[in-house]
C-alpha cells in the first residue's frame, strides 16, 4: 500500500514545489519595488541579486497616504474610494450588460449574428491610438465629462467585448438540456435564462468581472484626459503624479504600486472563491 | 425581461443620477462669489506647496479664486490638446517654453497682450523674454528656468572646475568610481558637448545642423570617455542620483530637481558646466527650459486671468516661487530678496543658466529629438562610427518632416461612400421585400431585447470613437486645420516612404518583428497559464487559495512600474540578471545592446505580466470539466497525458480561444512593455507597430493622421490573421 501513497505524496510534493517556484518568479520582480518602496532613497550602486533595502522605513507609505490638496484635506482615501466606486461600478454594468447580448449570441439564432460577432472581434483589433479625443468629445456632448459615470461608462462599455466572447463561449459549454428542463416545468425563456443558465456560468462571470475590474483599475490616459479635479482622481493617475518631466519619486511611486495592487488582490481572493469545478457536471450525464 | 429592465434602468441612472461628485467646474464668470481663474500645472513637492502659497497670497490681494490642478506630466499635453480646443480646460497653464511651437500652431495657446505688457520687459531677464517670444508675440510670462549644471562633490574635488579635463584627470579615484556621470545617452545632456564643440541641432534656418562636422567630433569625445571609462555604461537618471549620492561619482551633469532628490546625503556644491579644452575651449552650454505661464484662448479673452498671469511673474510671486520652491525665477528684482540672495544653490543655478541657450521652441526641434538620441545610443554602443550614425540621424529627420502630401480632392471618396451606401440602401431594401427574410427578422426580436444595451453601449462608446479616429487616416496637419489627403498616408506608409521595403523602421520590417512579438507571447502566456491553471485546478489541494492570489500579482501591481523594475534588472551594470550571471562565472552581457536579448528581455517581461490573465482564465475554463475526469486523471498515471492531450484541453479549448484570440491581439497592440523596457533599443529594431504608431502621434512632429493610417493598417493585418486562422480551424472553427 505504500507504493501508491509514496508516489501520491511525492506528486503532491512536485506540484507545491513547481507551484512555489512559480510564485518566486512571479514575486521577484514585485521585490525590487517593494524594496524601493521601503527605502528612503534606494541605493542601487552595487549590483545585487537579492533586493533589500540596507535601512527599511515607512517614510514613503506616509508620503502617499498623507497626501493632501491645497487646502489640506486628505486625498488618498476619497482616491481610492474613487477608484473602487469606479471599478466596482465598470465590472457590474459590463458584466450586466453584457452576460444577456452573450446569452443571445450563444442560444439563439439572429439576423445579423455573425455581424455583430465580426464587429465585436473588429474593435478588439483596432489600437486605440487616437480615441481619447473622440472619446472626450462624445463626454463633453453627454454632458459626462470629469464625473465619475462618465468614466465607468466608457470602461464598462470597453470591458464589454471581451466580456461578451468569454461568456458566449461559457454559455455554450452550458447543456441546453439544463435550461430545456426548466422550461418544461414552467420556466419562461427569461426565467430558464436567468434561473438556469446564469448561476451555471458562474466563474466565467467570476473572470469577466475581475477583468472588467483590471482593465479600470489601471487605466491610465484616459482617466488623466476625462477628469479634471483632484477629488476626483483615480489611483493611476495619482501615482502617476509623481513621474515628472525630468525626474522622478521613484520611491513614493513603488509605495503607492504596492499600496494600489492590494484592493486588487482582495476583490480577485473573493472572485476566485467562484472558480470551482462541478457546477455543471453531474446535471447531465457527464 | 426582470433583469434586462434593471440593467437598462441602472445604465440610465448611472448616466443622470450617479454622483456627480465632481460636476464640470461653474462657469468662470458666474456670479456667485468671487471669479474664478483655472490654472493647470505638472509641479510637485516644493514647487507645488511654494506654488500653492503664491496663490494665497493672490487670494488676500484680490477677489479672484485661482482653483489650480497638478496634472501628471505624461498626460498634460493630450490633456491640454483634448480640453482647450473644446473651451474647457484652463485658463492659465504653466509649461515649458519648447512646446510654444506645438501649442501656437494648435491654437492651445493665445498671445500674452496685457499680461506681459512692453512695461514688463525689464522685469524679467533677456533670455527669458527671447525664449517666450514667437516671431514678435510674446505667448507667455516667464516663470523659471531650468537648465544643466555641473554639481560637485565637495570632498572630492575642492576646487571650482574650469575644464571638464580638470574632473576626468582627477587623482585618487577608486576603481570603479567615475570622475563624471550623466545620462549620456540623451540628447538633451549630450547638448553641453555639441554646443562646446560649436555644434547644434538645428541651423538658423531650421535644418538638422547635428549631422556636420562638429557634431561628430563632439559624439567622439564622448564615446572616447565611456571607452576609458571615465562616465557609467547605460546611465539612468536613478543611478545617476545613486552614485553621486554614494560618493561613486565625483561629478554629475543634473538640472535642479537632483537637489531635492539628495537631500543632505552628500556635501555637493553646484557651478556652471565647465570648458572643454578639448573643443577648442568652447563653453559646455546646456539647453534652457523656461517654464511660462500661458494663456489659453478662453484665459486671454478674460481680463481676470490675464491680470493673475501678470501677477505669478511678479516680484512677490517669484520671491516666494524661489524661496519655497528652489526656483530659478525669471523676474530680476526678486535676486535681491536677501532669502534669495543668500541661497547658494539657487545662486549658482542662476549663474548656470547665464551660460544657456534656449531650447529653440520650433516644431523642427520637436522632430530632432529622436534621430538625436537614437544616434547618440548608436554611437556609444560602438555600433557605427559617428560620421555614419549622424548622416543615418539625418535622413531620418528629412524623413519626419518631409512636406506633407498634398491637398486631394474628396469627391473621389465622397462617391464611393455614397454609392456604398446606396448600394446598401437597395440591398437591404430588396432584402426587406422578401417574406422569408420578414420571418427571421420578427423570430430575432427577442434576440434583440437581449442584446439591446451592449448593442448601445458598444456603438456609441467604442465603434463610434474608433471610426473617428479611422477617418483621421485620410488627413494630415493639426485638429484645427486638416487637410484631406485622400490614401496619401497609407502609400507613404506602404512604400516605406522611398526607403527600402525592409529597411530598420520600414512597415515590412516592423510588422515582422510584431508577428514574432505576437507569437512568441501568447506562446508562452498559454503554456505556462494553462499549466498553472491546471495545477491550481486540482481537485484536493491545500494553500490554493494562496499560491491563487500570489500567482496574479504580476497582473495587479501597475504595469508601469514592474516594467521599470523589469528593465533595471537588465541593467548592464548594476541589474541583477547580470549579477546572477556573474555568480555563475559568466560575462555581463549587455541586453539592450542586440536585437535578441532586447527582445528576449521585452518577451520576458510581457509574459511576467501576461500570464496571470491566461491563468486565470484557464482555470475558469477547468471549471467546465467534470470532476470526475479530474479525479480519473489523478489515479490513472499512464495515460495522464494523453487525457490532459484528449480529453481536457478540448474540453476547456472551446471556452479559452475566445481569450487567446483576444490575448494575440492585445499583444500585438501592447506597447508600453516595448517602450519601458527595451524603448525600442537596439535603434528602434525592437519596436513594434504600435510604438511606430506612437512614435509618429507623439515624438514625430504630432502626425495624427499618419499614426491613424498605421492603426488602420494594423486593424487590417490582424483581420486578415483571424480570418486565415479561421479558415485553417475548418468549418466548426468558430468566430474569434
């Protein structure tokens, strides 16, 4: 009996041992930032494979919190609500408008359906070189401009395709027989749809709205281009304040990156909790 | 049709009733309270605090309320561009005198008039004035200066160096310390050589001098002192700071913000860039930056912020401006403000900036700048002989300011696009006529209702924003006065503009390299994302949670800086790679110095960044798999991987090509890993279409239109790359 327990203890041991080298490759760059983050001002003169700063301190974690605006009131906090409300409020209304439209496309049969599918995957392949300004003119005539709403609605509505594709595919990998038994037992379409097929996608919702909440949380020109008032700055555009044209606060710029990425972390912890196997298997024959 | 309701609903609400904590600022002239004056700046730190208290003083002079806003500095010129033509944005803005150039032709900017009156004139330095002034207009009210200054480690050189040879001759230097270090790789601290060897940029007439004899004796110079190892290979700004902070490095050529970064680390002392006994004795004479208040034309049309204009270049601004902010301020009487007077540092700054020539403000030095760099970078790596290098700097500047194509006439493009639509007009109404067509359209409604809000919110917010920006492709000039130009960018674009087809920077070129960018990521991304994935899917695992949240770090700490941490561990010198490598008994290796490791390092870093995303997505994927053949997989050794081959991976394929599709061309659109890392090195052979792109909107001379056909040509590439992977999926290949 030893003989299969062994090999199963060592697979065991295999997978921590590469899933722990992945984790160190995945945080050794994050080190050099956090160092320079804990460093009052890095000394990099001497080349080194391990980063630690020779005499660690908070000073730039201060920096970034205790920023205040002219009139001295804090900030940072009314930035980071900022950027949450924002984000938070993007990965709702793109999932919400989008998980209905892919039910669409994965279920039903349209006119235009193939259109619209070639449009979609259009605007993926399009560089956005030159749309903020469109996009500014387009706020200013809503009325939207330097509000947080307009914001969200221009993330939300460019979090929308990849959303759409993700969850078209998901509803496809769905067996309609789930949904065609709920109808049999009285269920509308709306309702097997809404009942059925929506609570069965639940981790692809899960990634759709962790990446609509990314691509916000970072985003960066169009933020500095569409709001106009400290107050109502999001995280990005913050940190960015301390690049400057000839020099920059390297220091207070890494605190602020950590500082920044750790909303992130949290809200992805309490998503991932959805990334579980078997909400489909077993209800059809498998 | 609950939830489509609710949906709609919220999107409406969150467009008129979300709170609009920050509703657009009231109108300049209301009359409730006092006016109010914008006013932009990109200041921070002492600047900024100095800045703010100038305003308060303002406040307690007048009824006026200056509302002022720090901008960062890398959006502040789109930021201005996107605002003012549309009558928002500031009032007054303060900025550097080289971009007149850009924002007179843009209209960004009015004449100063009463803001800088003739009666002023005496009030600020010549050089200032000079550097404010376009053919005759003065556009501003000079503020401060900025130029290059050599400071000094006291400890290690006592005396005030008169010579530059005086410093590289400096005994009793240890080994692997520098007697001088500067970012010798830029063309804006390569300029004090140039000048002292009576070279420049640019001829009075505006052509490009920096290919004449001058210059190549000055690119020489400085290549002979980083063969002798007299400045630091590859010098950052930051480690530039950190050997002059460190005492590695007797002397720094900086501007005046290094003094804020030294704080009292080191006992230093700031003098005028020396002679060069090597150039004839010419005087090292750095670039002058004069940051100016400007007007927008709303601000100059409003008597409120012209008058506040005046007032931030008067004495009792600047006093304040030099004595909290360490300004080199323009306006002379405030030098005899005894806390300005006994500033040694900002004396010293002053008697620099007599020395310095005022960066010319034209849209020809704005096209310089790159072919400068680049050859400069050339040269240094010891890739080519400064002769080559320079005349290699030339053609490409003829090439970014080459005359614009001419006026074509639009009725060509007005009759295909209205006989297009005709045409579409008649299909769609014959199409209509025929019943079984009625039939499938009335069986789509439902379809419709369903689909209805992204329908909206993609069209107006994505396409719309995305044809307009197409449509620029067929114009060159400015915004405010576009020129039709018909294909003329994209024959430019396509025949290399005369160069060879597969010359460095030509289409062709680029488009390779981005295919091999493209490919070689997504490669990497799936691999090693859909491996993970399938580890952290496993059915009985403990810490998954964990090693989960660990695992997306790269995608959640700002791309911006990691990249930068990326490219200093590639850092010739100091980077860790190299120590690592050196630990292992190998030679450091210049990475940014050939195209493969340049390319290598951008890879590495992409697929740092990248593979989360793919992680991520795989493991929502696994979730479509029964646990049983998870389970089955486990306990069946032999034929693990021809499940993993034939029963997972199609399984979870359906669900990941949508991503992988998209990943691709992200990738091929991802340019801000190509420009923090390798920035294009080696001579912008690691540059991907995009950056190209980018390059033409932003570095060369603001072609718009020209960066606009490129992304045309770009979209068009990869719709012919999908469609192809489309047919060779067969017929059940689906869309993407």
């Amino acid at each position: 009996m030893t003989g299969p327990r062994f090999t199963r203890w060592a697979e065991g041991a295999l997978v921590h041992a590469a899933l722990w080298g992945a984790v160190l490759a995945a945080l050794y760059p994050v080190l050099w930032v956090v160092s320079t983050a804990l460093s009052p001002r890095e000394l990099t003169v001497k080349p080194r494979a391990i980063p630690w700063p020779s005499a660690p301190s908070l000073e730039n974690f201060r920096t970034v919190v205790g920023a205040t605006d002219a009139a001295k009131a804090q900030l940072f906090l009314t930035q980071v609500g900022n950027s949450l409300v924002v984000s938070l409020a993007t990965a709702f209304i793109a999932v919400a408008v989008a998980t209905p439209a892919a039910y669409a496309l994965a279920r039903f049969e349209f006119v235009g359906q193939k259109a619209s599918l070639r449009t979609l995957l259009a605007t993926q392949l399009f560089p956005t070189v030159a749309s903020a300004v469109p996009l500014y003119l387009l706020l200013d005539a809503l009325n939207l401009l330097d509000s947080r709403s307009g914001l969200v609605l221009v993330y939300a509505a460019s979090a929308v395709p990849f959303a759409l594709f993700q969850l078209r595919a998901s509803f496809q990998a769905v067996p309609p027989e789930l949904e065609e038994a709920a109808m049999v037992d009285g269920a509308t379409r709306f309702g097997a749809f809404r009942l059925v097929a929506v609570p069965a996608i639940r981790p692809a919702l899960a990634v759709t709205a962790l990446f609509a909440v990314m691509s916000s949380w970072n985003e960066f020109i169009l933020a500095s281009t569409l709001l106009s008032r400290e107050t109502s700055f999001t995280l990005p555009v913050v940190l960015q304040r301390y690049v400057g044209e000839y020099d920059a606060a390297w220091g207070p710029f890494a605190a602020g990156s950590i500082l920044v990425s750790l909303p992130v972390m949290g809200i992805f912890y309490v998503l991932q909790r959805h990334l579980v196997a078997g909400l489909t298997s077993g209800a059809v024959k498998g | 049709m609950r939830l489509v309701c609710f949906s709609i609903a919220f999107f409406i609400a969150s467009i008129f009733l979300a709170p609009k904590n920050a509703v657009a600022a009231p109108p300049a002239e209301s009359g409730a309270g006092r006016p109010r004056v914008n006013l932009w700046h990109a200041y921070r730190g002492d600047e900024e605090a100095a800045l703010h208290r100038a305003l308060e003083a303002y406040r307690r002079l007048t009824e006026v309320e200056v509302e002022a806003l720090a901008i960062p500095f890398e959006a502040y010129g789109s930021k201005l561009a996107a605002a003012v033509p549309r009558g928002h944005g500031p009032d007054v803005f303060i900025e550097a005198h080289e971009r007149l150039g850009v924002y007179a032709r843009d209209a960004l900017v009015a004449p100063a008039g009463d803001a800088f009156p003739d009666e002023d004139l005496a009030r600020y330095d010549a050089t200032s004035v000079e550097a404010v002034s376009k053919g005759g207009v003065r556009y501003g009210v000079p503020l401060a200066s900025k130029c290059l200054a050599l400071f000094v480690n006291e400890q290690l050189v006592p005396r005030e160096i008169a010579y530059l040879e005086e410093l590289l001759a400096l005994p009793g230097l240890a080994p692997g310390n520098y007697p001088l270090a500067y970012e010798a790789t830029s063309a804006f601290f390569h300029a004090p050589f140039l000048h002292a060897f009576g070279g420049s940029f640019l001829g009075a007439d505006g052509h490009f001098a920096f290919a004449e004899l001058s210059s190549a004796r000055a690119l020489g110079f400085v290549k002979h002192l980083a063969d002798e190892q007299l400045i630091p290979e590859e010098p950052s700004g930051t480690l530039v700071i950190d050997l002059f902070a460190s005492g590695r490095a007797a002397a720094v050529v900086s501007g005046p913000w290094l003094a804020g970064e030294l704080g009292n680390k080191v006992r230093y002392r700031v003098q005028p860039l020396p002679k060069l006994a090597a150039a004839g004795q010419g005087v090292m004479r750095p670039f002058l930056t004069v940051e100016t208040a400007m007007l927008s034309p709303k601000g100059a049309a409003r008597p409120e912020a012209r008058a506040f204009a005046r007032w931030l270049g008067s004495t009792a601004s600047a006093v304040v401006r030099a004595e909290k902010g360490h300004q080199v301020v323009a306006t002379l009487a405030a030098w005899d403000a005894p806390a300005v007077k006994s500033d040694a540092l900002l004396v010293a700054f002053h008697r620099a900036v007599e020395s310095a020539v005022p960066t010319p403000s034209t849209l020809a030095m704005r096209a310089a700048w790159e072919p400068a760099n680049r050859a400069i970078r050339k040269v240094l790596r010891g890739d080519t002989e400064p002769e080559d290098a320079l005349h290699e700097a030339a053609t490409r500047f003829e090439d970014a300011t080459r005359p614009l194509p001419p006026a074509a006439s639009p009725w060509g493009a007005l009759a295909v696009a209205g006989f297009s639509a005709v045409a579409g007009i008649v299909y769609f109404v014959r199409r209509a006529r025929m019943p079984r067509f009625r039939r499938a359209l009335a069986a789509s409604l439902p379809s419709y209702a369903y689909a209805a809000p992204a329908t909206l919110a993609i069209t107006l917010l994505v396409i719309v924003p995305l044809a307009a920006g197409a449509a620029t492709s067929l114009f060159v000039g400015t915004r405010e006065d576009p020129r039709y130009v018909g294909l003329a960018n994209y024959v430019a674009i396509l025949t290399a503009r005369g160069a060879g087809l597969f010359a460095q920077g030509s289409f062709y070129r680029t488009l390779l390299v981005t295919v091999s960018w493209m490919t070689v990521n997504i490669v990497f991304h799936v691999v090693i994302g859909v491996a993970l994935g399938l580890l952290l899917s496993r059915p009985a695992m403990r810490l998954k949670g964990l090693y989960r949240v660990l695992l997306i770090v790269p995608w959640a700490v700002p791309s911006y800086v990691t990249a930068l941490a990326w490219k200093g561990m590639f850092h010739k010198q100091f980077g860790s790679l190299n120590a690592m490598l050196a630990t292992f008994g190998f030679e450091p290796r210049a990475w940014f110095a050939r195209f493969d490791t340049a390319f290598s390092a951008n890879v590495a870093t992409n697929v740092w960044l990248g593979f989360p995303f793919m992680m991520v997505v795989a493991m929502a994927a696994l979730t479509n798999v029964p646990q049983e053949v998870m389970e089955a997989a486990e306990l069946d050794g032999a034929s693990r991987w021809k499940r993993l081959r034939f029963v997972t991976l199609p399984m979870i394929a359906p669900t990941l090509i949508p991503a992988i599709a998209l990943g691709a061309a992200w990738t091929f659109n991802m340019f801000n890993v190509v420009f923090l890392v390798s920035g294009g090195e080696p001579d912008g052979s690691t540059d991907i279409l995009v950056s190209e792109a980018y390059r033409w909107a932003f570095t060369r001379d603001a072609q718009y239109g020209y960066a606009a056909a490129y992304a045309v040509l770009i979209f068009v590439v990869l719709s012919l790359m999908s469609r192809l992977l489309t047919r060779l999926r067969g017929p059940e290949g689906q869309t993407p």
